[in-house]
C-alpha cells in the first residue's frame, strides 16, 4: 500500500530484479563499472531485496495508522452526537416529570380550596 493521504492509500507493484538477472546484464548493462564482479550483484541484490521489504512495510505501516485515525474520528464523532441526542432525551423527560409534578401539586393546592 502506497500512503496517498490521510483518507486514501493506493496498491502498488515494486519491481524485483533476481540475482541471476542481474548477473545476465552485468555484462552489458552494467560494464561503465570498472569492478563488478558476483559478490558485488549478489551484495546488492540483497541490498535492493531488504530496501523493498522495507519499504513496504513502512508505507503499510503508514497506511494502517492513517486508517485507524480516520476510523477514530468517525467514533469519536458518533459518540459526540450520540452524547448530545442522550442528553437531549435526558433532559425533555426530565423537564416532563418537573412538570407533571407541578401540575399535581397545583390540582392539589386547587382541590384543598
């Protein structure tokens, strides 16, 4: 996974070079180098091999964290409004039984006249 941004990743190939590959275009390719001999391919076939195991999990790292902050948020956002519907409905029945307890106390003060 390549880390696009936070919302968004992308999967993406690497290409990888093999060893006998490189060794086949070591003579062709790669002759502007005065001493490249098989341990130097094999060192950097190695090298390249580590870099690119590496990278991807750094960028699959980056894409997971990315996608659990913006999954964190959208909780912590429905909880916030879920919160506010709670203490809405806490307060309307809270004000409905104020008011039903004045409406009994007034009847009764009514009814003692």
């Amino acid at each position: 996974n390549w880390f696009k941004s936070v919302v968004s990743y992308r999967t993406q190939t690497k290409p990888l070079v093999s060893f006998d590959s490189l060794n086949a275009a070591s003579g062709e390719v790669l002759s502007s180098y005065d001493d490249l001999d098989s341990d130097v391919i094999k060192n950097y076939s190695e090298f390249s091999l580590a870099s690119l195991l590496y990278y991807g999990m750094k960028e699959g790292a980056c894409s997971e964290q990315s996608s659990r902050m913006t999954a964190m948020d959208s909780a912590s956002k429905n909880a916030g409004e879920m919160i506010d519907k709670l203490t809405l409905t806490y307060n309307r029945t809270r004000q409905a039984v104020i008011t039903k307890e004045l409406i009994e106390i007034i009847s009764g003060a009514a009814a003692l006249d």
